[in-house]
C-alpha cells in the first residue's frame, strides 16, 4: 500500500483539523492507495479527548474522519475537489478510544457529470465493522477547483503498512 502524499503541508495557514500535523487539536489523519481494491485507507489510534461517554469515540469525530477520507476518495479518483453535499452515516457498534487502531476504508461508490457518491466504513482494533457512511460530493471542475481551492493532484509515496481485508 502506498502513502498518499499531503499536497498543502507546506503551504501558509493550511491547518485542517483532519489531515494537518500543524493543528494541535486536530486528528491528523494520514491515507495511503490500496490500488488492488481501489480504495483510501486510514489507520488512526483513537484517543481519549476525542471521546463522548468514557472510552467511546464522539459520533461527530467519526462523522468528520469519514468526511475528510471520503473527500480525499473524491479527490484521488476524480483529480478535482468538491464539497460535502450530504453524508448518512449509521452507528453500527461503539468505537472504543482504549482498545487499539482503528481503520477507515473510503471508496467512490459512482459519479454522474459533478456527483460522486462515496461509501467509507469504520472498523475497530478486531475488524469489526462499527460505523458506515454515504456521501454525496459536488465537484468542481478542475480548473476552478486549482484557481478557488488550491488543488493539486495527489501524489503516492511508498509505505508499507500492516496488511489487511477489505470488505467492500
């Protein structure tokens, strides 16, 4: 599996709370290509200030780490950006903060003209299933996407990573 590399690190005020090192409180999320199952994966450890009830995973951090790996979904495959249109997301089974990794896996499910519709699921430390989502993306076309948004396509690095199923 390969790294995706983050484009916008070294650009000024660039401080995502998903995917940037730079914001303290933020996730810091990292993705990489499974290129066999055409799918972003993420392997995040949970922790502690990002839980609701002691030791469960706060239903908005899940809603937002799914946000931001479906967008980065939408923007590998699509070589554009877009927004979040609607996501529906449903709570299988709590996601624990203290027993071990977690793994979001992201994958565009179609796209019609500037729609793309992404499905992402979040397993736990045990390859549970526990959370799953669909999300609707606008697009923009390229050209405004690079002139508004600063797009630039995603790059890969080579990184190896624990193995792993998919079960899409």
């Amino acid at each position: 599996m390969k790294k995706i590399k983050n484009p916008l690190v070294n650009i000024h005020g660039y401080e995502c709370f998903g995917c940037s090192r730079d914001n303290e409180h933020g996730l810091h999320m990292d993705f990489y290509l499974n290129e066999e199952n055409k799918e972003v994966v993420c392997f995040w450890e949970p922790q502690k200030q990002f839980q609701s009830w002691t030791g469960i995973l706060h239903g908005g951090i899940q809603c937002t780490m799914i946000d931001e790996i479906a967008a980065w979904a939408n923007q590998y495959y699509l070589k554009t950006c877009g927004v979040t249109a609607k996501m529906e997301t449903k709570y299988i089974k709590p996601v624990r903060t203290d027993q071990g990794q977690l793994t979001l896996r992201s994958k565009i499910d179609h796209s019609i003209k500037n729609i793309t519709i992404v499905k992402t699921k979040i397993f736990n430390y045990e390859g549970e299933l526990c959370t799953k989502a669909t999300s609707t993306f606008f697009n923009y076309p390229q050209e405004i996407a690079i002139e508004k948004f600063r797009y630039q396509d995603l790059e890969l690095e080579e990184e190896k990573q624990q193995a792993y199923k998919s079960s899409f």
